[in-house]
C-alpha cells in the first residue's frame, strides 16, 4: 500500500507541474496573440511620402459610398468602423492624391484627411479611419478622393470597408468608388 502511494503522490506532482507549466504556457500565447494584436492596431500613417506642390491640382474625383452605421431587426442600429483603402494598382507609375474628404448623409464636411497632398507609389496604398464612435456620417455617409494621373498609370482602387457588431450580429462589407 505504501508504494501505490508513493505513486499516487508522484503523479499528483507530476500532474500539478504539468498543469502549471501549460498554464504558463498558454498564458504567454495568449500574450504574444495580444501583442500582435496591439502592434496591427490602427494608428495615424507614419510612412514618409513626397508632397505634393502646391501648384499640382487634381483633375479626377471618385466617389467612395460609407456607412456609420446600419440598421437590423427592425431598426436598431448598428455602429461600424470604417476604413477606406486607397491602392495604387499600377507596379510602375505613382498617381498623386490631393484630398479626401468626409461628408455626412446630407453632404456636409465632416472631416478632411489630408492637410496636404502625396505622391502614392506603385503598388503602395494609404489607409483612413473612421472609427465607430464617430456616428455623424450617418447610413449615406461618403468619401471624396480628389486624385491626378500624370504618369498614365493604372486606375487606383478606392475600397470602404465597414465593419461592426450588435444585436447579436458581425457584419462586414466593402464598397468601391465610383469614377
């Protein structure tokens, strides 16, 4: 009786160490995901561009449709967290972006985004955020990119997209400019 025990106190240890030491572990996986997380977190662009001069002056305009917010379920509201994506498509040619602005469902400014206009590099794209507090949009909310394409380059890709969660629900959707 006394080996069996001996065992069984064994085990116990063995078993308590093993329980601690996947603890520790899991504990610091769950870390390093927090720690990517906070890395990925939205934070204003700090990628050096060229600025514009201020004789360039755009000649193009698109139109990118936005969302505050939506309705569900008979409408309750859903906030969303916007993040329009302007791409340079072309591997070669930068285009120019002048301006982008933000305007509600009655078509006022709420915000503009650049205090100055760049030079967006092949392939590069730049990124604004309009977070999900930020509910003056409203469900007819849009951007306004004013852009030139002095090199001919490709068309660029302007892209919303929105993103939420409520009422039991995860939303998602994009929406692309129109030129």
């Amino acid at each position: 009786m006394t080996e069996n025990r001996k065992a069984s106190q064994i085990v116990s240890i063995f078993s308590t160490v093993l329980a601690i030491g996947l603890a520790i572990y899991l504990g610091s996986l769950i870390k390093s995901v927090d720690t990517i997380e906070e890395k990925l977190s939205h934070q204003a662009q700090q990628i050096e561009r060229t600025t514009l001069a201020a004789s360039d002056s755009a000649d193009r305009s698109s139109y990118v449709p936005a969302y505050s917010h939506i309705y569900t379920d008979g409408g309750k509201p859903v906030l969303l967290e916007t993040t329009l994506v302007v791409r340079n498509t072309d591997p070669k040619q930068s285009i120019q972006i002048h301006s982008i602005d933000y305007f509600d469902t009655e078509g006022n400014l709420i915000r503009e985004f650049l205090q100055k206009g760049y030079v967006l590099e092949p392939l590069s794209s730049s990124e604004y955020l309009v977070e999900k507090r930020e509910v003056s949009g409203g469900v007819g909310a849009n951007f306004i990119v004013n852009w030139s394409n002095p090199n001919d380059a490709s068309s660029p890709i302007f892209e919303a997209v929105m993103i939420g969660s409520g009422h039991g629900k995860d939303i998602s959707f994009t929406s692309r400019a129109m030129n």
